[in-house]
C-alpha cells in the first residue's frame, strides 16, 4: 500500500544542509496500523507530509497503492490526495467560517462532489457522536468535537490510506482515548491502513507495528500484538 525508497529530505538554511531524512526505505501493507516514533527533530513529521504529497522529497521514491507520487504535477497529486489519502493534523486544520458538516464535506467539494457524498458525511458525523452539531462552526465545538470533525472528514472519500500526526496532541486523556478508539473503530470498519506519528508510548501500543526515527534514519521497526488484544492490524485479510 505505501512503499519508500531511499528517500531523502535536504533543507539548504543559506549556510549549511540540513539532512532531515537519509535514505528512508519502508513498506507498509494494506490495512495495517504502523505508529511512527522518535524523538522532537528525527523527521517523524517531514516523513508523513512527503507521504500526504504536502512536500516533495530531495531525492527517492514514494509509491501509494502502486501509483509513484514524487514529481507528479500539483493538479494529478492534488487528484491523488483527494482519493488516495485522508489526513488527521494535531491542529484539525478545520475551516473557521464552515460549519461541522461543511468541513466534513471539504473534500467532495474541492473534487466537485459535494452532492454526492452528503449522506456519507452526515453518517460519519452521527458515527462520531455529532450528528446534533452539523450547524455548529469550529469556534462552537470543543477541540475533542473539533478532531472528531476532522476524523469524519479524513474518512469522508474512504480513502485507502490514512495518515494522523498527533492527532490527540493537544486534547486531554480522555478526549485523546475517545479519539484513538474512534480512529481503531473507522479503520476497522473502512478497512484502512492507518499511519500515525505520535510521541505517546500508550498510544502506540495500540498499533501493531511500532517505526522508530532518530536523526532522520530507522533505528528499529518491531510488530507487537495491540494492547489490550485489539487486532489493529488486519493485513492477514487484505492482502497489499
């Protein structure tokens, strides 16, 4: 489903280069759930924005679902992440003058959908626990209903592949643990490969495949079974 190689990442400050990432080669299957970790500056974030084609790497390859994304033009890119990948940002990235529903529809409408996919966006509101809030602007919402309205809208075109950084960084335990059991919940449902770059150890221990960045290399990659025995990851039945 995702499948790297050699990627690199070089950022030229004026008077030196910074190496982000250096020769990064990873596959993911379909439906597995990974946790990307590592310490503040090891590239954990770089790496998932070059996988969402929101950065284009310095050198190296990113295949999603067989399709080769690095230097495809921004329109066919924007089309492939439109279709391909819904993404969870730490700081849910709503639209402030849109209401609950509206956001949740976002992605439709930028691929002229919109009509379509109503009743999908309503269902996946109502699955999160909003379906009494559709009217509601993000300024009306908690940051716990305001995540759950970016969940709904990252799942909004069943896209095959999901990506979530830090998607409960900046809400408490309890907001955090419904967040995560919605993101095993519609990843199960959807069947879709869920990969989340996160710095809490509780969090991770959910995944089945825990990736661990330190200075822009993989220092480990190990498989473990969930915490508290859920299956998170379902690659056993959905073959890549």
């Amino acid at each position: 489903m995702i499948s790297v190689s050699r990627l690199t990442r070089t950022i030229d400050t004026g008077t030196h280069r910074v190496e982000i990432l250096k020769g990064i080669d990873l596959e993911i299957p379909r439906g597995q759930f990974a946790a990307i970790m590592g310490p503040s500056g090891s590239g954990k974030s770089t790496l998932l924005g070059l996988l969402a084609g929101l950065d284009s790497p310095t050198s190296g390859s990113i295949k999603l679902d067989g399709q080769e994304i690095t230097g495809l033009p921004e329109n066919e890119l924007a089309t492939v992440r439109g279709r391909t990948i819904g993404f969870v940002f730490q700081a849910y990235n709503l639209i402030p003058t849109l209401t609950a529903e509206e956001n949740a529809l976002l992605p439709a409408e930028l691929l002229g959908l919109g009509v379509d996919y109503e009743e999908r966006g309503r269902e996946l509101l109502a699955r999160v626990g909003l379906s009494d809030r559709l009217d509601h602007y993000p300024v009306q919402l908690s940051g716990g209903e305001q995540q759950r309205v970016a969940l709904a809208r990252a799942f909004l075109m069943r896209p095959p592949i999901l990506l979530a950084d830090e998607p409960t960084g900046n809400l408490d335990s309890a907001n955090g643990k419904q967040i995560l059991d919605l993101l095993l919940d519609l990843n199960h449902r959807e069947g879709t490969t869920l990969v989340l770059v996160t710095h809490d150890l509780e969090l991770a221990s959910y995944s089945s495949r825990r990736i661990t960045l330190k200075d822009g290399v993989i220092v480990s990659d190990e498989y473990a079974e969930p915490a508290g025995g859920m299956i998170a990851d379902i690659t056993q039945n959905r073959m890549a």
